[in-house]
C-alpha cells in the first residue's frame, strides 16, 4: 500500500523531491491531484517507508 508524504504545488517541485528521494533509495512515485499543472502533486511512498522518508524530508532540504 502507498502513503502520500507530501504535497507538492507543481510538477517541476514534484519530480525534483522525487530525485531526491530516489537518489536516498526510496521508492516514490508522484500522482496529480487534479486535471491541471497548478492542482498539485502527490508524493507517494510504500506504507512501511513513510516514516523513514518523513523524517528525511523533517531534515530541513529545500525542494523548491
């Protein structure tokens, strides 16, 4: 099962937290949230990751 870690607002933010997170070993997958580029982006993580990624993500990077 897939746990949503963060929201992202665009695509660009999106696939760059991906890189990040997949260069760290996580698997991640992004998903819209909508019908257009503004509507946001989902990250998602298996289930038994999300803890581990959401501490990563509490480290304080910047994704923008």
């Amino acid at each position: 099962m897939w746990q949503v870690v963060f929201i992202t607002a665009n695509k660009r933010q999106a696939e760059k937290m991906k890189n990040i997170l997949t260069d760290e070993g996580f698997l991640v997958k992004i998903e819209p949230m909508g019908s257009k580029e503004n509507d946001g982006y989902q990250l998602l993580v298996p289930e038994g990751e999300a803890l581990e990624v959401a501490e990563f993500l509490n480290q304080g990077y910047d994704f923008i």
